[in-house]
C-alpha cells in the first residue's frame, strides 16, 4: 500500500484540489508575488524539446563536465538522455539508471517528513524550535517554519568549510560529524537575520530540521525517509548511507573542479557528507527524483493543508523568477510554466529535480561536476528545453559550443532501458 488511509484520503483531496485549481495557498502566494504569464497553459500543451535538453547537457561539458544526463517524465511518456562519462578512468558512459549525490534536493525529502510530522501532531510550524530541543538555539523566537524557508539567521557553516575548495573537502571527506558540532560551527558565526526577516540560504537550518526529525520520531533520521518516502514510493534506487562514504551498485563518478584554474578534477565520489546530513546527503537516480517530486506535487505524500503550506513561496531573485518555499523551490521559466523541486550541489555533483504545479511532467538533470558554476547554469539549461519545448540558448560562456566530441557522445536512451518508474506511479488525465 502506498500510503495510509488517511494519508490517502487527504492525497485523494489534494489531487482533486491540484486538478480544481484550488490550492489556496500557492494560488494564494502567487498572485500577490508572482503574476501568472499569459501563456502558461500553452506551454503545458508543448512537447519536450528533447533536442534542447541534448544542447544543455552538452554545454554543461563544453563548462567542464566529464558527462551529464536529463531524464524527463510526462504524459508522452519517459525521454531520457544522457551525454559523456560517468567514470573518467573506466570510461564508461554516463548511465541514466546510475546512483548520485543529490545534495540539497535532500532538503525537500527532509522537510516532506517534518511536515508529515506537523500533520501527525507532533510539532507545530510556528512554535519555536526551542520548544522541541530546548536550549539547542539562542533565539526563542526562531521558529520551525522559519527554519524551513531559510529564515532563521542560522549562518552556513559551510561558506569558510568549504572556503578553499579542494583542502575544505578533504579535511571533512571522511569526518563525521554530530548534528550538535554542525549547529556549534554555525553558532560560533554571527547571524545573517533577525528570526523571519529575510531569505538567507543556509545547511543549518536543514540540520536542525534532521535533529528535530530525530528528536521526534526517536529514531535516526534515515529511518524516517525509508519508511516515509523511499518505501511507499518504491524509490529502490535512493539511499541515506550517511557516514558510508560509498554510493552502492551502478553509480557516477562526481569529480571536483578545484579553485586553480586548469588544476586536474578531484574524484570526490568517496565521502561521507556528514558536514550537509539531513542537509544534503541522500543518494538517489534521475527515475526515483521524478518520482518523488511527481509524488509531492499530486499530494500523495502530503495533505493539502501542508502541500499548500510547502509551495507557499516568497521570492528569492529580484527579477521575481526564483522562489522558496519549505524545502522547496519554485522556478518560473520563461514560457510562463512554473516548475517545484530543488537544485542540489555536492561534491562532484551537480543536480537539478523539478517537477509542474500538477506532479505531471518532471525533469531530474545531473553533471559529474561542482565548483563550476558555468556548468550547473548550463545543466539548468534542461529544465526550460524540456518544460517550455524550445531550445532555450544557453547563457554560460563557452555553452553555444558544444564541442564536435562533446556532441559525438550523446546518446538516446531508449525508455525501454529506462527504469519504469511510472508502473509505480501511473499517468493520471
Ligand atoms: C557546499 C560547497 C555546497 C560545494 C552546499 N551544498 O552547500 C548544499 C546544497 C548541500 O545546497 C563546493 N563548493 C562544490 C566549494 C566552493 O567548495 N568553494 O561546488 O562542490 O546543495
């Protein structure tokens, strides 16, 4: 069974509310932050521009990266690509059924538990953190929900971590670290905002959501996403190891861009992301983060009370295009659709999973590179080709140039090959 009866019913009324165009809040939220544009359900209407997610993924190696893959799921069916190496000493093609680390789109299944948490009772969104982990924060008045739209002033330890690039990580590669010492590294820095002021993206708060899960459910936090998610999702190829510092069975190699220009990648594939936790440290393939994030937005994993509450987004760019929600971003692309999920960056690993207001077309992108930004900026380039269906140019230096061998690699996954993750989760008219 997928999920509970009542977790059932209440999916049951969010996918009659999605389908009636009736959830409050979003609807709500984007009105008085983000006008529709007039051409949002002609772009709903539009086909993949498959060959444009192919131009993305190519840019993105034309930016430096090994090898980069897009998988797209929808009512045509699933359409995946996959361009380049995803081991650089083996050679061995990028696959698009292999594992990778998805970072911070770890952050929208962290905050899919604390809110199924929220609805269970347990603890209550505007109630402050310290009521649950008492004395854990110096500021009584930063709130749970502040937490989760990364505005509780809680500085990101991680800008001097990871400072110095390739030194930063090897000093934490294999570390592992108390949730308490990640809250204490933030701590000992000043604070970015009063409680609930202003949007300042940091892995603390993440952090302190992983020790609220824990502190609630009485069990580590990998047991809660296993039980929560990955189990009733069927999500077999997604993974919480932490501190196992290997990605099990088919996986990408992630290789790191250091900060001397020219210097060879670093193989960063190995590590225990005990610095991101609940923050940043789940495994997962392009399938399962369609799946999820399909899931999410047809409201099988939330009610529509929190689902609202979780696409209730403010701003986050001046030009009104990028938003955050609860663990989730929302992007408004060019052609006026407006897409929910996360972007996620790791150690080697660039990722992208987004997914449309209705949960029915997904994309999850990945490049085997970090620490350079052309790349991720070219990767992003897959959601507007496979959302808006037309060959968006890439904005990235050096990204309109894909090169002759860059291009040679690409190749067509056949969805017969493909992970039939939408057995698990059938297309609904
Ligand atoms: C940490 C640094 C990035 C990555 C981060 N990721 O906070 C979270 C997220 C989980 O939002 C590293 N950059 C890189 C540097 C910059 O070291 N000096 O690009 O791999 O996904």
């Amino acid at each position: 069974m997928l999920l509970s009866p009542h977790r059932r019913l209440a999916a049951g009324a969010a996918l009659i509310a999605a389908l009636a165009g009736t959830l409050v809040p979003a609807t709500q939220a984007s009105a008085a932050q983000a006008p529709a544009a007039p051409n949002r359900a002609q772009a709903h209407a539009t086909a993949p521009d498959m060959d444009g997610v192919v131009a993305a993924l190519n840019a993105a190696m034309a930016n430096g990266a090994p090898g980069a893959m897009a998988r797209y799921s929808g009512p045509e069916g699933v359409r995946s690509r996959t361009v380049g190496v995803q081991d650089r000493t083996t050679g061995a093609p990028m696959d698009i059924r292999s594992r990778f680390r998805i970072g911070s789109v770890s952050k929208t299944f962290s905050a899919v538990v604390l809110l199924q948490l929220v609805e269970e009772g347990r603890l209550e969104l505007d109630a402050p953190v310290n009521r649950y982990l008492p004395g854990l924060l110096p500021d009584d008045r930063i709130t749970v929900r502040h937490l989760l739209t990364h505005r509780s002033g809680l500085a990101d330890y991680t800008d001097p971590m990871f400072n110095q690039t390739v030194p930063g990580f090897e000093a934490v590669r294999n570390r592992v670290f108390t949730y308490q010492e990640l809250v204490d590294l933030s701590l000992a820095l000043p604070r970015t905002t009063e409680p609930g002021v202003s949007y300042k993206y940091s892995n603390a708060n993440f952090v302190v959501v992983g020790m609220l899960i824990e502190k609630l459910t009485g069990r580590p936090v990998a047991d809660a996403y296993e039980r929560r998610i990955f189990k009733p999702l069927k999500l077999r190829g997604t993974s919480y190891v932490h501190p196992d510092t290997r990605i099990a069975g088919r996986s990408v190699r992630g290789y790191l861009h250091p900060d001397e220009a020219g210097a060879p990648l670093v193989d960063s594939t190995e590590q225990t992301v005990s610095w991101a936790q609940s923050a940043g440290a789940v495994i997962s393939t392009t399938a399962d983060l369609d799946t999820f994030m399909s899931a999410l937005l047809r409201g099988r994993l939330l009610s529509p009370a929190m689902l609202g509450a979780m696409t209730t987004v403010t701003p986050t760019d001046t030009a009104n295009t990028r938003f955050y929600g609860l663990g989730l971003r929302r992007y408004d692309l060019s052609c006026g659709t407006r897409v929910y999920g996360h972007t996620g960056t790791v150690q080697g690993f660039y990722t992208y999973a987004f997914t449309t207001e209705d949960g029915r077309r997904s994309v999850s992108a990945l490049a085997n590179t970090s620490n350079h930004g052309a790349a991720n900026t070219a990767l992003g380039g897959t959601l507007e080709a496979a959302f808006c269906g037309s060959v968006k140019k890439p904005s990235a230096p050096g990204a309109s140039s894909a090169s002759p061998s860059a291009r040679s690699l690409t190749r067509e996954t056949p969805s017969a090959t493909d992970r039939p993750a939408e057995r698990d989760l059938p297309e609904r008219n």
